[in-house]
C-alpha cells in the first residue's frame, strides 16, 4: 500500500481510503516506520493484526494487514512502556519461574513491572546500564512471591505463550492465550524457589 493523505483535524470521512491491505514488512522495518509509510495508526494496524505487543520486532517478509485510513489515527493506547512514577513490584505473584528476553527489553521495563533490584537479585546478570538493552533469547530467572496470590502482568501472559505474537481468524475474532488465575497453595508444606 502506498501512503495516502493525511488524516486532518477536520477530516472528510469521504476523502479517506477505505481499502484494506496486504503490507510485507522490509528488513529491520518498525511498526513505526509502517504506520508513517501507509499512514494508518500504529495500534490500528497492530489491533487488525492481533499483535500482543506492537513494538516486538516484527520477520522480515511477514505480511501484514492494513485497515481502512480513518480520521484519528491511534498511536498510543496498545505501547507497552514504562510509566514514570509507576511503582513496580519486588516479586512476581503467581509465576512463571522465568521470562524469555525479546529485542527491544531494558532492563528496567521489561514488561513484568518488577523493580530493578528484584530483577538483579535471580536474574544472575550483572547490570551495569538499566536502559541498556537486554540480550535478546535468554531465559532469565524471576523472584517469586511468597505467599503466591494472581496480579497478572502483560509479561507473565507473554511468558506462558512463548510463541504468540498475533493469532490468526476472522476479523473480529479475539486471539487464544493461556492466563494464570485464581493461583493458590494446596498445602501448607511449599518452597519457594527463586
């Protein structure tokens, strides 16, 4: 698809291209650098893709849906990223034991809301620049809460499907992903190992 006119703040809803799309993502290509070739919104395309995380680095030649130009582009509401202020946990409740580094991780944010000293403290990585980026492929050990209790994060969901990065089905079709809940001791004898 080649980039249409821009959507403006008083938008004609008949001057916008209403096709959908096929993209093929070019090497080391953005999501970014997508939305602003096609100008559509990063989390639209994200959203019509049933992407988990629009900013997980995306295969070269893997195509992509594009949606329909609309007036307010959305680039914002589907971004995983830190928030200044946040407070972030000691300990993960509920699990998993390990998470899968992915290209783009800091150490700082890496999507399970965990403190840096946390991460530090089972990572058995020393950390000597927070925003720099984290190898990409490795499994790295997190601290586990004791006792357990469910506060599901983005990152413990990814962590339980490893391989989902958007599902396939027709449009409208929620994606199928295994989530922890309801988590609880059955006996009074656990360890629990970090």
């Amino acid at each position: 698809m080649e980039r249409t006119s821009t959507a403006l703040s008083s938008c004609d809803h008949s001057s916008l291209n209403t096709t959908v799309g096929s993209y093929y993502v070019k090497e080391n290509q953005t999501i970014a650098e997508i939305s602003r070739q096609v100008d559509r919104g990063i989390c639209d395309i994200a959203r019509i893709n049933r992407m988990a995380d629009a900013m997980i680095p995306l295969y070269t030649g893997e195509e992509l849906i594009i949606p329909p130009e609309i007036c307010k582009p959305n680039n914002s509401t589907c971004l995983i990223v830190e928030k200044p202020g946040a407070v972030y946990a000691d300990c993960i409740k509920g699990g998993p034991h390990t998470y899968y580094t992915l290209k783009g991780d800091k150490f700082r944010y890496i999507k399970l809301n965990l403190t840096l000293a946390a991460l530090e403290s089972t990572a058995q990585i020393e950390v000597s620049d927070p925003d720099a980026e984290v190898e990409a492929d490795n499994f790295i050990k997190l601290p586990q809460c004791d006792p357990n209790s469910l506060g599901t994060t983005v990152g413990q969901m990814m962590a339980i499907n490893p391989t989902y990065n958007h599902s396939e089905g027709g449009k409208g079709e929620g994606a199928v992903i295994s989530m922890l809940y309801d988590c609880e001791y059955t006996g009074s004898n656990v360890t629990v190992v970090s």
